[in-house]
C-alpha cells in the first residue's frame, strides 16, 4: 500500500517539477491557470502510475521510483504541448 503512495508521490513531484521549470525557463509572470492545468495532468499520471504499479511485480525498487518521476515529468510536458498545439494551453480550466 505504501508503495503505491510512494510511486504515486514521486509521479505528481516529477510533473510538478516539470511544470515549474518550464516556468522558470519561460521568464513570463506565474499564471495559476497554467500551473493549475499542470497540476492536474500531474495528478491523472500519479494515479495511472500508481494504479500501474499495483499491478506489476508487487515490489517497489529505487529504479521504479526513479520512472514513475521521469513518468510524471513526461506526462505534463507532452499534455502541454499537446495542449498547446490545438491551441488551447488552458484546456483543463476553460
């Protein structure tokens, strides 16, 4: 159970850390609707991974842990630009 906890945390840290460097490397004044789009796609791959998880071998390495972070972090920037390319960045809080 709280391995599962753990993949889950690490996949919504490694979306958040994503979304936030692609704020700092922007320049552009924090806007919270972006970061509360991020957020969520955040959250939708730190459930997919942990549900993911629950399913596999049954035991959480470090190596897991490390893909669940990455996991996250490629979730949110292929949401974003996938957002971005239908030309709506803002879709989850329209």
């Amino acid at each position: 159970m709280m391995d599962r906890f753990y993949v889950a945390l690490l996949a919504l840290a490694g979306g958040l850390a994503a979304t936030l460097l692609g704020w700092l490397e922007s320049g552009e004044p924090f806007d919270p609707r972006k970061f509360g789009g991020s957020a969520i796609r955040a959250l939708i791959a730190a459930a997919v991974f942990a549900a993911g998880y629950q399913l596999s071998h049954g035991w959480i390495t470090v190596l897991d842990l490390f893909y669940a972070f990455l996991g996250g972090a490629g979730v949110d920037v292929l949401g974003n630009r996938i957002a971005k390319k239908l030309g709506k960045s803002k879709w989850f809080l329209s």
